[in-house]
C-alpha cells in the first residue's frame, strides 16, 4: 500500500482558506447597490454642513442651510432667473468647449502626423500652456470687449491644452508593429490614419477631452465674472452684491451640475465609441 502524507492537508486548508473568505467578501459588498455606495458621502458632508448652521458653529449670513436652499430654487425658478441663466452658461460652455476642442484636434492631429507640424505647433502650445486664462482675462477685454466673445474664447483657451496634449501622445503611442504591418499589407498614408493611428489614439483623446469638459465649467465661473448681464455667474454676482449666500450656494451647485451631468455624457459616449476596448474595471 503506498503511503500517503496526510501532514501537509491541514496547511493546504488554511492557504485556501483566506480566498473564499475575499470571495465572500467581495460577494456581500457587491449587493449593496452602487448608488447607495457612492451616496454616503455626500449625505453626510450636508448633515454636517446642516448641523454646524443650526448649532451656531457657522452663521446663516455666511453660509445658508442646506434646507434654506429648495425655497431659494424655487423662487430662482418662478422668476425664470435659474432657467435663463442655465440656458445661457450652457450655451456659452458648450460653443466654447466645441471650438476649443476642434482646433485643438487639427493642431494634435498635424503635430502628431508630421515632423514640421510638431516643430511649428509645440513651442507656441508649451510656452502658452502655463499661462492661466485668468492671466489673460486683461487682454482678451481689451482685444474683444466685455461681451459674448470674450467669455467663449477663454472656455476654449482653456479646453485647448489637455484635449491638444492628451491626442498628441495617443497618436504617438501608436504601436510602430501596427504601423508596419498596416504599410506590409498596402495600405496607403490616408488609410493608415483612419484604419490605426486614429482608433488607437481614440482613448487618449477622451482622458483629455473629459478634463477638457470639467475645466470648461471652472474657467466658465471666471469668464462670467467678467461684466456678464445674463448665467449663473451673473446671478452669483448680483448675490454677493445683496448678501444672499443662499442664491451663491445655488450657482455653485449648478455649476457643479453642469460637470456631473457633462461628464457622464462623455462616458457614456466613449463608452459607445470604444466599446472594442476591454479595460480594468476595479476588484
């Protein structure tokens, strides 16, 4: 009868043990939905905004209550003040995210395909990409005035950066055995870009061009400091002109709607876009 080492079972048992006890874990967390995950934060950060007003820690004239806010809504929307100004940031956002985002795809697109576009292109982009469009606010108004104008070239100016820098690298990550093989199999330049750089430089062009979407929104709250008579700049303004903290706070949670709303719409289109690519999703 051939002996059987029965020693090394027990240690064999605990070295299993540990993943079915991770496995379980993750088994239970994954039944709690994910809204409610991604819930708790934020309704606890407004219990406490809540209770530091109501016991007095913060004055109501500096900070309004989180209950204060749905009557300042409401009477925002009766006015037609919240809608008009929505329509108008959104619109002044989105014409200036949608230039800032096609010039900065053509100048990628020449720096990243050619040799004279990158040496034209580069040291004009690096020597302004350090440059705020708060520092430039001065000369914009003299160069445009203190309309329309102005407010959408700095959402563009802004835009520009991350969606030009983010598609230059992904066109020039491209992998050169793909390339080879594109040029082994006959394909011509035209063909090569649309059928391998372009798809492989798509995802880069979204991680730039959704920083480019939030970054739209903050240099929006600057633009319309600038003398605006209309969006929710204005109204922030006229606010603080009449000490209602309630009315400012409102802005803010627009604003900050404007980006959550704005980027899920850019992930679910890249989604769609490069629904080909498998990627790490978190344990």
């Amino acid at each position: 009868m051939t002996d059987v080492d029965t020693s090394a079972g027990p240690a064999r048992r605990q070295e299993i043990a540990p993943p079915r006890l991770r496995l379980a874990t993750t088994t239970q967390r994954s039944r709690v939905p994910v809204w409610i995950r991604r819930a708790i934060t934020p309704i606890l950060l407004i219990v406490v905004w809540e209770m530091s007003v109501r016991l007095g820690w913060v004055s109501d004239q500096v900070l309004a209550p989180p209950s204060a806010l749905p009557a300042t809504v409401s009477g925002l929307w009766e006015s037609g003040d919240l809608q008009e100004g929505i329509l108008v940031s959104a619109t002044r956002a989105g014409v200036g995210l949608f230039f800032g985002t096609v010039v900065a795809v053509l100048v990628a697109a020449i720096a990243g395909l050619f040799r004279w576009g990158e040496d034209a292109a580069e040291p004009l982009v690096q020597m302004l990409r350090p440059i705020p469009a708060t520092a430039i606010l001065p000369l914009v108004v003299l160069l445009m005035g203190i309309y329309e104008t102005p407010k959408i070239f700095l959402v563009a100016y802004g835009v520009f950066f991350p969606v030009y820098l983010n598609t230059v690298q992904g066109i020039r990550s491209v992998d050169v055995k793909l390339v080879e093989s594109a040029s082994v199999h006959g394909l011509n330049r035209w063909q090569l870009v649309r059928q391998v750089v372009l798809p492989s430089a798509m995802p880069s062009f979204f991680t730039g061009f959704r920083f480019s979407v939030g970054l739209s929104w903050i240099v929006l709250v600057v633009a319309e400091q600038l003398n605006a008579q209309s969006g929710i700049g204005y109204l922030m303004v006229d606010a603080q002109r009449y000490f209602r903290p309630d009315v400012i706070i409102v802005g803010l949670i627009v604003y900050a709607l404007f980006g959550l709303v704005s980027d899920a719409i850019v992930r679910l289109v890249e989604r769609r876009v490069l629904r080909w690519r498998q990627e790490f999703t978190g344990a």
